[in-house]
C-alpha cells in the first residue's frame, strides 16, 4: 500500500519533530508499505495544496495524527476538508492525543473513515491488513470507524508492553535539516536538536491530564544509547531533548540511565520532565555531570490545598526544596504553574508569581496559563458532570477558543475577575524576563568597551 502521512503547520518558524508519525512511518516500512510524509510544517504550504497534491498523486491511506488543543482542532477540521475535496481522495485515518478520547465526534467533524484510538502501532498494521483484504473493521481493536451514518467503536487494544520492539522512528523519510535546528534551553547555535523518548506513559495521575494510557513503560539503556549514537552519526545531533512524560519516574532509573551515559563517553547536552519529589541532590548532581542542562517541571499551582485537588501527590515543600537543589546543581529548571484550578483564588495565584519570581534564572520566558479541562481528563468529566460543559463540540466549538483564555471555570471568580487576574499576573513575568534580558545586554556592553571582550558577537537581535 502507498501511505501519505501528513505532518500539519503549526506555525512555527522551528518544528517539533513529528515522533508519532515517525514511529508509525517506521512500522508501516517494516511491513512493506510505501510510505510518504507531506511537510506542511516545513514549508508552510496552504491548506487547499493539500488537495492538489492528492489530485496529481494516487495513496491508498492519508494519515493525520494531532494533539488536543483549539489550534490543533481547527487545523486538523481544515485539513479534513482539503483532504475530502480531493478528486484522489484516499482512506482517511486520524489519531493522536487529540481525536482518540472522543472518536465519535471527530469523525463525525472530520468525516475521516477511522480513528486510530491510543497507541497506534499495532493497530496500524492490522487496520491497513484488514482495508487492503477487505475485511470487517469491527474486529479490529483499537479504532473508530464509519459504518454508514453510524459510528462503531471497536474494544481498546492492549499497550505495548516492550516498547523496544518498536523500531525507532522512520528519520530518513523527514527534513531532518530542518528539524535538528529546534532550540531549548542552553542550545548553542552550533547545536543540534532532536526529541526522543525513552518511555511511554507516567505513573502519576493529575486531574487535569488527559493522557488515556495508564501506567508507565521504559526502554531500556540499551535502546536509548543506541538511539542516541545513530542520531549523532547520521545527523550530528548532540542535544537530546527527552520528550516522555516522565524521564525522572524513579531515582534508580535516572541514576541508571546516567552512569551508562557517562560510561558510553556520550558527550550530549540534554534535558527532560522531572518530578520535583524525585529531585534528591545527589541524583541531580549526576544528571548534571551525564550533561543534563534543563529539567522541565510541572509544579501547576504553590498551595498545597490546591495541589491535594488537583491530585499532584506533590507538595509545595518538596517543590521549594526540589528547585532550590536544582539550581545548586548547575541545571535550570522550567517552571509550569496553571491556574483556574479547582480551590484556585487570587491569593493563590499570587504565590506562583512570588515563586516564580523568586526562583526564575532566566534560561526560559515563563507565564501561567488557565487550566483547561481537554477531552479524557478526569477535569472535563467532573465539568460535564456539573454542567460547565455540554459534550465535546461545546468544548471545542465554543469554549476552548484559546489556550491563554479561559474556557471553563472551576474558581468562585468572575470570567473578568479572572482574565484580570492573569493580565496582572503574566504582566509582572513579562516585566522580570525582559528587565533580566536588558540588564544582562548592559553587562555584556560593558564587557566589551572596558574589558575589550573580543568575544562578543553583536547585538543583532531577530
């Protein structure tokens, strides 16, 4: 079979690189499809290209996997329509983080054919076996499918419990000149970037998250270094930018993980999502010697009555002291706090800005964000049981319109009381961040006309 997957533009200058669709790409090779990626992320093509690539090119499959989100929605309906107008049109699955919690309402918006519901790819291959047979979809696990004016979802499909037989991601089938130039925090121009995960899931279970898959699955060193050693020989890549949900799951496992990165010589940049509970010194200290630079957290609220609702199992002590041993260390942390939670006040608000604030070592722009109840959250089912929200096209049609507004409201404040609150709020950030910026350009303006610094390399800004 001759499959198109479609990695949509999300409007940024510099792309995430595609791991879903890579690792689909690469399953769907190993089973003998022909496989192509359409770049719209790289080259900004309009929507309507879409269609006139279809027309002039036969696939039995287009494929289009997306994550929850206001802009990923009304991308992904605009992608759908391009698709469907083509005269060529082909057998249209969806998937992602985005469509798999409520598969019926995003077929019946995207008139896609099937929704690849969770983990896609064993489901991929016996989706593609049983269209090319034509055979009954309902036997197929872990899809939605079309039967008529009906939708029929299938029984979900086991995880994948060795997450090592999965091949890694199809790279030589993406720009990956383009992708490797993706910028964290303490990137060198000279360096090059590349996401890639060394597990699948988290063992925590926030209210607010709306990941479907329980638990949590690891590679193992192995298979990471050996990820790790291709990219740096194929593509020079020597910043590795750990995109699962939780690298730091346990302190033996970072510890593990370190020592082998440290005996295999790596000699990579790299950062991932921690949990400040598990952020002992002495594990930090290795981390930042195996050449850990940033460590991203999510904190999400600094009141502990509000942290105990939102079920973080974290609390604002072990927050302080995580931080505080972090940057002792020589690593920067990023700093996520969300507001709008249940228990939420203003004066709880006014703590994650002193946080913030007091603790920001300007390696990244910080603001705060509402929290938003998505799809296959225990948030949004408590909202649909309290009538905040009607169903899902409520959500994503008229509440979730952008993720710096509010959408629902879980406080006893107003929606203006509460707009208000965030202006104040990310205004003080905003103030911090550029003054830090302006007071470090002055110090190396001093530099250079009084110390001479013939290091100094202009200060042409884009």
């Amino acid at each position: 079979m001759k499959v198109l997957l479609v990695v949509y533009d999300n409007d940024s200058y510099m792309s995430w690189f595609p791991q879903g669709l890579g690792y689909i790409a690469a399953i769907l090779q190993q089973e003998g499809c022909v496989v192509e990626i359409y770049n719209q992320d790289q080259w900004h093509y309009p929507d309507e290209h879409l269609t006139e690539y279809l027309d002039n090119n036969n696939f039995d499959v287009v494929g289009l996997s997306f994550v929850a989100g206001y802009y990923q929605y009304r991308k992904a309906l605009k992608l759908s329509t391009a698709i469907n107008r083509s005269k060529n049109r082909p057998f249209y699955i969806i998937g992602g983080h985005g469509p798999s919690p409520e598969p019926e309402f995003f077929i019946k918006k995207t008139a896609a054919d099937v929704v690849v519901i969770g983990e896609g790819e064993k489901t991929i291959v016996e989706l593609l076996s049983a269209i090319s047979n034509k055979r009954d979809l309902s036997k197929v696990k872990g899809i939605a499918y079309r039967d008529g004016q009906d939708v029929k979802v299938n029984e979900r499909r086991p995880l994948i419990t060795d997450i090592d037989s999965i091949p890694f991601p199809a790279y030589e089938l993406f720009p990956m000149e383009f992708y490797r130039l993706l910028r964290m925090p303490h990137a060198e121009n000279s360096d090059f970037l590349m996401p890639l995960l060394s597990g699948r899931g988290c063992t925590f279970t926030c209210t607010f998250c709306y990941r479907m898959d329980e638990g949590f699955r690891q590679r193992s060193n192995a298979s990471i270094i050996e990820e790790i050693k291709f990219l740096k020989e194929k593509y020079r890549v020597n910043y590795i930018a750990f995109s699962d949900e939780l690298l730091v799951s346990s302190p033996a496992r970072v510890q593990s993980l370190c020592e082998d990165f440290l005996r295999e010589e790596l000699n990579i940049k790299w950062e991932c999502n921690g949990r400040l509970n598990y952020a002992h010194p002495e594990i930090l200290q290795l981390m930042k010697r195996s050449g850990c630079v940033f460590i991203n957290y999510g904190i999400e609220a600094m009141d502990d009555e509000v942290l105990k609702k939102m079920n973080k199992a974290l609390s604002t002590k072990q927050i302080i002291h995580g931080i505080e041993a972090t940057l002792a260390a020589g690593i920067s942390p990023g700093y996520n706090i969300i507001f709008g939670n249940i228990g939420d006040t203003r004066e709880s608000l006014d703590k994650g800005v002193e946080f913030l604030l007091k603790y920001d070592d300007g390696a990244q722009l910080r603001t705060i964000r509402p929290v938003t109840p998505y799809p296959g959250s225990p948030l949004y089912d408590m909202a649909i049981q309290d009538g905040k929200i009607k169903d899902c096209e409520d959500f994503y049609e008229n509440l979730h319109l952008n993720s710096d507004l509010l959408s629902v409201n879980f406080t006893n404040l107003s929606d203006e009381e509460f707009h208000h609150c965030l202006l104040e709020a990310n205004g003080k950030l905003l103030k911090n961040y550029f003054s830090k910026k302006t007071i470090s350009m002055l110090e190396q303006t001093r530099q250079l006309y009084l110390n001479r610094d013939a290091s100094f390399r202009g200060y042409r800004q884009s």
